[in-house]
C-alpha cells in the first residue's frame, strides 16, 4: 500500500549572514513525512533544529537569513502538494 505523502523537504540549505561571514545553518537536508507517521527531530543545540522549522514555514528572517536552495513540498486539503519555498506572498 503506497503512503500519502503529506511533507516532503529535498536539499534544503539555509545561511545566515554574520559579521563573521556567511553561515550554513542548514545544509543540504532532505526527509519526508508520510500520513500518519511522526517525525521527531533531535540533535544539539547549534543544529539546526528551530532553523529547518522556521525555513518550512517560511519565517526564516531575512535579514540576516536566506533559503538558499531546496523544496518543501506540502499537500494540504485540497490534496494537491505545492511547494512552500516558491509561493508568493498574498
């Protein structure tokens, strides 16, 4: 039985400019999340955690802060997936 695809997140990368230079806060991060499954996301202060949500909701401050490259692709209720990075605000 083939799941529904409700997030899909493929290469994701997010940098922040510092006055140290450019950061990679996020690189290249890829995961998905199918109907029914959780995803719980750990790691060490400093990860990425806050940054990879922020980024899929796209509230990621710019400046300092920019997505780079990658795709999250959502489906909502109307079933169709559309992809959150490209839309345009409204």
């Amino acid at each position: 039985m083939k799941q529904e695809r409700i997030l899909e997140v493929s290469q994701l990368t997010v940098e922040f400019t510092t006055d140290n230079g450019v950061v990679q806060a996020v690189r290249d991060l890829s995961f998905h999340i199918d109907k029914g499954e959780t995803l719980a996301v750990v790691g060490e202060s400093g990860s990425g955690k806050s940054v990879t949500s922020l980024a899929i909701m796209r509230l990621i401050p710019s400046p300092p802060g920019r997505i780079v490259s990658g795709q999250v692709w959502f489906r909502g209720k109307d079933g169709q997936p559309k992809d959150l990075i490209g839309l345009t605000e409204a």
